[in-house]
C-alpha cells in the first residue's frame, strides 16, 4: 500500500486501531512529506512508541491512546 496508493496530495494520515503502527511507519518511510498519528489503546501505543523512535519517526508520527 505504501508504494501503490498515491499520496501526494495527503499531508497528515490518522491510522486509527493501528496496533503497533507497522502500516503507518511503512507508509511515514516510503512519503517523507506526510505526518501521521496512530490511535489506539493506550497500552498498545505505548509499546508502538519505541519503534517510532528507533525508526527516526517520533518527530513525524504522534501516538495517541483512547478508546475508538
């Protein structure tokens, strides 16, 4: 998805019950103009943050924790 769907015209991408965020760190990688933020449960964004970091995503990707 990240390489075929065209987001060109997309500036930030909300993954909502994104789990540990490998989607959207595969797409925040291949579209470095876009921002994003994940939204799940606290204690799964919790765990997603460390990924974020170590991928050089933090100052791209927020990470939210709430019940959808």
């Amino acid at each position: 998805m990240a390489t075929t769907y065209d987001f060109s015209g997309v500036r930030h991408l909300v993954n909502v019950g994104g789990g540990n965020g490998a989607l959207l760190t595969g797409i925040l990688k291949a579209h470095p103009h876009l921002k994003g933020t994940l939204l799940d449960r606290p204690k799964v964004v919790e765990r997603a943050s460390p990924s974020l970091r170590e991928l050089g995503l933090s100052g791209r990707c927020e990470t939210v924790g709430g019940v959808f």
